[in-house]
C-alpha cells in the first residue's frame, strides 16, 4: 500500500477463510534481520564453513538461495474479498524448529496467525519479499549481498518515483 507504506499478504487460512495482514517497514526490517540470521547460522553449521573466509560463506549462501529460487512453482494468487479480516501486525514471534520456522503474526485485537516454512521455502519467501521491498522503495541496507546479487535489474530497467 503504497499511500500507508505497508506491505500486505493475503493468505488462506486452515478453514478457506481469506486473510489480509499489514506488515510495516519497521516491523518486516526486523522480521527480515531474524530470519537473516538463522539462515547464516544454519549454512555455517551445515557447511561446517570456515567463519574467516566471508566470500567463500557468501558464495554458499548465493548458491543456496539461488537453489531455492529455482525450486518456485507458481501458485493461484489469494483473491482477498471486501469482508475478509485485515490486521496490522504489531508482532511476530519466530520459532526456529528442526524441520523449520514457524512465523506467529500477532495484531492488536487478539488476532494470531501463523505460517511454517521449511528452509527452502523460507529463502523462496525471502526471495519475493526482497522483489517487494525494492519495488515498494525501501532501503534495502539490511539485505545480505547474497541476496540482492540476482535481483538487481539494470538501471535501464528500474522504474522511476517521482
């Protein structure tokens, strides 16, 4: 929403009820550091890398996300209708689990919903989010090199605020 400066997701829940949550810059720049983080933790400890070489820990990120971006299979957009429930997410606790994270959004009224994402699935996510961010203008300083390596489009392309 571009005159809110919010990003929105549109989602389905367990029951087929749509759901639309608002998630500002503030909050998502928090999310997105996390999440960061758990996923250079992970690749330290799964390559057993070496924690001096920062290029070679770059190249095995690259290479992962890459990987995982690959793996997208196209899915049906969430039509959100006028009566669905919207939430401003104030909150998101984030549970790092052996199979996964799991994402818990929390708004004002007593409104949770949740969403797992195994690895891959957390960089595919990471992936359209990063698309988002940069087409809804925000700074992009708390992306990894790693991730913004494949996104950036030539300046020729990019579109132009005014």
């Amino acid at each position: 929403n571009e005159s809110e400066d919010r990003i929105r997701l549109a989602g389905l829940t367990e029951s087929s009820q749509t759901v639309t949550l608002w998630f500002t810059m503030r909050l998502m720049s928090r999310l997105v550091s996390h999440c960061i983080s758990l996923l250079n933790k992970e690749v330290l400890e799964q390559k057993k890398a070496p924690t001096a070489n920062p290029q070679f820990k770059e190249s095995i990120q690259n290479f992962a996300q890459k990987s995982a971006e690959q793996q997208i299979t196209e899915e049906t957009a969430v039509n959100v209708s006028a009566d669905s429930p919207n939430h401003l997410v104030i909150e998101i606790d984030v549970k790092n689990t052996d199979n996964g994270i799991l994402l818990i959004f929390r708004g004002k009224s007593s409104s949770v919903y949740d969403i797992f994402f195994k690895r891959e699935q957390l960089r595919q996510w990471l992936g359209m989010l990063y698309k988002i961010w940069e087409k809804a203008g925000w700074q992009t300083q708390i992306w990894p090199d790693w991730m913004a390596n494949d996104h950036s489009q030539p300046t020729s392309e990019k579109e132009s605020v005014h």
